[in-house]
C-alpha cells in the first residue's frame, strides 16, 4: 500500500501547490501569485515572467523531493 500512499502524497503536494498560487492571485498581498498580478497590472512583463520561472522551478522542486521519497 505504501506506493501507493507515496503517490497520492507526490500529487496532492503538486496540487496544493498550484492551489496556493492561485490563492495568492485572487485573495492574497504576497507572495508569487500576487507579484505575478501585480506586475501583471503594472505592465512589468519581466517580473512576470521572472514570477512564473520561480513558481515552475519550485514546483519541479517539489516534485523531485516527493519522487526522492518515493
């Protein structure tokens, strides 16, 4: 059962982490989902991206430490 439970676990981290950015865009005053709607309305297309860069590599980092555990 334990790779089983170990994958669960893989993908309800990446989940959670999608669901925190996304959060962050709608209710919050920090974090990468509001830089990434605030630069966004600010018209700081470089942050933006430099944001979304940060977002994907910390999720890819996520997901190699949750594969290690598997």
């Amino acid at each position: 059962v334990m790779p089983q439970v170990l994958t669960a676990l893989r993908v309800a981290a990446g989940l959670s982490w999608v669901v925190i950015v996304a959060a962050e865009m709608l209710a919050g005053r920090d974090g990468l989902g509001f830089l990434v709607t605030d630069a966004r309305n600010a018209q700081r297309l470089d942050l933006v991206v430099a944001a979304m860069a940060a977002i994907g590599l910390i999720g890819v980092g996520i997901d190699f430490l949750m594969a290690r555990l598997t």
